[in-house]
C-alpha cells in the first residue's frame, strides 16, 4: 500500500515551536509527529510514501537520511519554491503517485486510531473515485453527505457559505473531515475530464476539487465517529497527544 504525508506546512497555529523546525518534526513525548505517522503506517503494512516539504525542508530530508527512511521506500516531492495547498500538492506529486493503485492521503499532524486497511477495504468495495475520513464532530466546515453516504456538498458554518456539488434530495447529514482520505485509480484523468482543475493557479484546495468531481463522480464518506482523532497543528493538543501516546496507538 501506499501513502502521502502531507508535511509542508508553515505551522504558524504552532509558532514560536515552528520558527526554526518544520511542524513535521515537532515532538510529542520526544518523539517527531512525522514519525510517529510514519511508524503507523508502516505498521499497517504500507510500503511507499511519499512526503511532500516546503518549510525548512531541509531538516525532514536529514530526518528521514539519519533513520534510513525507516526501512521503506520514501520519496520528497519538493515544494521549497512555493507552498501549493493540498490540492497542489498532490497533483505536484502525481509523477511519484502514479495511477495503478488507490492512495491514502493524510495530514501530517492528525493522530488517530483509524484502522487504515479497513478504509482501504472500504474504498476499494464502495468503487468508490474518492473515499473521505469523516466523524461526527462540531467543527466550522463540514462536507455534506446524502442518505447514501455521498459527497454532495460543503459548508461553513461561520460564515455560512454553503456549496452544492449536486441535487440534494432528503435529509442532509454534516460530517467533520478528518484530513485523510483516498484517490481511486484514475483519478487524475478524472479530474482533467471533468474540468475540475483550476489550470490558473499551481496552488489551490482539494476540497474545491472534490467538490467540483462529486457533481458526476462517487464520493464516500467513511464514517470512523468514535474513533481517537486530534488535530496535533495546535499547542493545546500536543499535551493531549502526549498523553493519548503514553500508551501505544
């Protein structure tokens, strides 16, 4: 299996911790999140990933030199020129991707107990292009799902802007993205077919993307509520991850 760890990020919710170290190396119970990410992953028996760096990139390409990239294969797609959001990174990433298997997709300062080769099963069974991590959870955004499970829409509830990817028939049920989810083969030709990528700009959310291939494509919420997930990107949850990780996840 293989997998992409998005990492490049500034990590200004961390700042000061994250003005001389990337937030990928920032440590929980002395312990880096990129590690404790990747050792998961690997426990799951996942072969491949792919890092993607851009503050300080540097310091994660020694990290992974010094620990032998953990015994599997790990490639860097280097984004030091420009910070590309998610959805840039991963088409900056396709060439390292490539198109023949499904590929887990996760933030690099989520922790969680999500039994990844369940997704996986559960991706590959809904033949589903998307699969999304989803809890049910208070939060200011939201992706809405239909009575089938089905991507259909998005919201803020802060400000209340609200987008309809398609017709919504029944009742609408909000769900919490937890940063991770799966690309099905084929989806970067699904995108392109679809006209869903913003050719004007190198750097935009997969969100709008997802948003824009849910009108005409089959995305599933994969529903883990109950499940362990804190956001590690603020200083109020590093003391809880050190706690949750004082026993193994």
């Amino acid at each position: 299996m293989q997998a992409m760890i998005l990492a490049a990020g500034i990590g200004s919710r961390l700042k000061p911790l994250t003005d001389n170290k990337p937030k990928a190396l920032i440590e929980v119970n002395g312990i880096p999140m990129l590690e404790i990410l990747i050792k998961r992953l690997i426990r799951f028996g996942f072969t491949k990933i792919i890092i993607n760096v851009h503050h300080l990139a540097n310091q994660i390409i020694d990290f992974l030199k010094v620990n032998d990239n953990f015994g599997i294969e790990i490639l860097i797609s280097d984004e030091s020129n420009q910070l590309l959001d998610t959805g840039g990174a991963i088409f900056h990433a396709r060439q390292l991707i490539g198109n023949d298997l499904p590929m887990l997709i996760h933030n690099v300062d989520v922790l969680t107990e999500i039994d990844y080769q369940e997704f996986y099963s559960f991706h590959i069974k809904s033949n589903a292009l998307v699969s999304l991590a989803v809890q049910k959870r208070s939060t200011n955004r939201y992706f809405l799902f239909d009575k089938n499970n089905i991507l259909c829409g998005w919201k803020n509830d802060k400000t209340g802007e609200t987008k309809q990817s398609r017709k919504i028939t029944g009742q609408v049920v909000p769900m919490a993205f937890s940063g991770i989810h799966i690309i099905g083969p084929g989806f970067f030709e699904k995108v392109l077919a679809n006209n869903c990528l913003p050719f004007d700009d190198v750097c935009f959310s997969i969100i709008d993307v997802y948003l824009c291939l849910a009108a005409r494509n089959k995305i599933n919420a994969f529903d883990h509520t109950g499940t362990l997930f804190l956001d590690m990107g603020k200083h109020e949850n590093l003391q809880k991850a050190a706690r949750i990780l004082k026993n193994s996840i």
